[in-house]
C-alpha cells in the first residue's frame, strides 16, 4: 500500500506544516485539482507543490494553473513542475494569421535536444500515470532581462553608449541560439522578452519555454523572427516606446509605418526618438515595422545584419 501524503513529507519534509499537507497525485490530468500541499509522484521522484507558477507582464500576474513551484522531495531543490495543458489560438501579424498551439510533447523534445547546453533552460520529462509527459524544470539561475534593463535608472544616451554595445552583443549570442535550432528544424514557438534570462554566474542569455508551436506556411521559422524584432526593438530603445508615452511634440513627428506591424501603436523607427541610432542599426528595426515589405524568413540573416549593427554601434564610441 503506498504511503499517504502525510507519511510521506513526515520522512522526506518534516518541516512542511502537518495542516497543510494534501493528496499525492500520480495522474495530473486534472492540474487545477493539484495544489498547495499536494505531493506529485512521478515514478520514484516526488514533488512537494509550493504554489501555482505566474508570469508578469504588462505589471500584472497571470497564473500559469498547469505550472507548479514544487521541491524535490529526493534531492530538496527547486523545480518547476509542468503539467499538460492544450491549447490553440490565431496570432495577427499585418494582413497574415498564425496559429500557435500549445505541445508538451514538443517542448519535451527540444529539452532532450538542448541537454547541457546553457543557452536554453533544462529539464526531463516523465510520464505520469495517464502517460501525461510531464516536464521537470530546472529553475534559470538568473534575472529576466527585460527587468534588468527595465530597472536603469541612466538617460538612454548613457546606456546607448556604455551598456548596450555588451547588451546586443549577448543577444546576437541568444540569436545564435535560436538559429542553431531552426538548424535542427525545431523552433522555439514563444520567443518574447520575458523568456530570455541573463545567468547570475556567466552571464549568458538563457532562452525559458519551448511548448509552443505555431503554423506559418509563409515562413516556417517566421513568429520567432518577428518575436526577436520585438525584443531587439525594446533593448535598443531602454524600453517600449508607444505612441501614447511619447511627447506630444514627438508623437507628431510619428506616423503609422514608423510603428510595429505586430504592435501598432509600438514605435520601431528609434532614430526619430534617439538621432544617434545607427542606421545600420535602425534598418534592422524598419524591417519589423508597417513600412516593411520585406521581412526576415532566417535566423541567419537577422544575425548578420545585427553584427553589422554592432559594428556601427561600436564605431560611434
């Protein structure tokens, strides 16, 4: 007869409040009923839920239910437990739609293909009871970048000239990253901002989250382009510029191709904001902007063009 949840974080957890222990759970089909307390056991491998996982963004926190903080009852470290959930959504980019679908057999994939490479979050999958593939995280020791350069407190000509050189330098590396896996024909699916953490101890770039895929017959590859065209567009800036956060004497001088054709009221032609941005630099922008009609289909050529870039940033030192 297995042992009760109580037995169980009695010998691996005895300093886990008695109140608040739960069931153990070996078939996590119904994640919503897997919470605080509850103990998911994989096999021989037990996890000890904390909480539901969330995500930041535009300065509010959205639970991710199939997502759960747990300890690693065998070894008591921190991981991040990841359920199987599905689902399917249309993305609009200028006149073209992209389905994304969620696929945790996908993401399970690329974590065997990534395996020691610290560019890209770690992890295992096991299957659950239910034969779930349920993926075991390691947590990114680091800080999301997006927070880092959000948390400057510098005039953006000081951080153009003093920090940014170092910043696409870093980046071009995490564009590498995603080319060396359109390389073995697998793409990241969710490439935004705050999916991209800087290590505490080397510094690398370090991409989180590969469970979504997405169908874009125009360019296989094309939503990871476009989403690291939002994520250039926000480093070089020192942040997201809009049409609303801008000046009135400024937002005069903006107009509808100068804008994001994701985002629209997002402006990409940072050279009408901050005259020192290269043009080499700004091109690459232009290219993700409502003017643009011609768009990057390969990692590859984004890269070169970003060297490039850098090269221009680093000659106006």
């Amino acid at each position: 007869m297995p042992p009760s949840a109580r037995a169980l974080l009695a010998r691996l957890a005895p300093d886990f409040p008695a109140r608040h222990v739960g069931e153990i759970h070996t078939d996590t089909t119904e994640f919503m009923r897997i919470g605080h307390g509850d103990v998911i056991a994989l096999g021989e491998r037990h996890f000890l839920v904390l909480r539901d996982e969330a995500e930041r963004r535009f300065g509010m926190e959205d639970p991710k239910f199939w997502v759960k903080r747990c300890r690693d009852l065998e070894t008591g470290e921190r991981r991040l437990v990841k359920l199987v959930f599905h689902e399917s959504f249309p993305m609009t980019i200028g006149s073209m739609v992209v389905t994304c679908t969620r696929s945790p057999r996908k993401e399970s994939r690329i974590l065997d293909l990534v395996r020691g490479d610290d560019r890209f979050m770690q992890g295992e999958t096991i299957p659950d009871t239910a034969g779930n593939p349920v993926r075991i995280l390691d947590v990114v020791p680091g800080k999301r970048l997006d927070e880092k350069i959000e948390a400057l407190e510098m005039p953006h000509r000081d951080y153009f000239f003093e920090l940014f050189p170092e910043v696409l330098t870093h980046f071009i590396e995490a564009c590498q990253a995603i080319a060396w896996l359109h390389a073995h024909n697998e793409k990241h699916g969710d490439v935004r901002r705050d999916h991209l953490y800087v290590r505490y101890d080397s510094g690398t770039y370090t991409w989180i989250d590969f469970d979504y895929t997405f169908d874009f017959q125009d360019s296989p590859f094309g939503l990871d382009l476009f989403g690291l065209g939002n994520i250039i567009q926000f480093l070089v800036g020192m942040g997201q510029h809009t049409t609303q956060s801008v000046s009135p004497e400024v937002r005069a001088r903006i107009t509808t191709e100068d804008c994001s054709i994701m985002f629209p009221n997002r402006i990409v032609n940072l050279r009408k904001l901050f005259p020192y941005v290269p043009e080499a630099l700004n091109n690459v922008l232009l290219r993700f902007s409502m003017a643009a009609n011609v768009f990057y289909d390969a990692t590859p050529d984004l890269i070169r063009d970003l060297e490039r870039a850098l090269d221009a940033v680093r000659g106006q030192r």
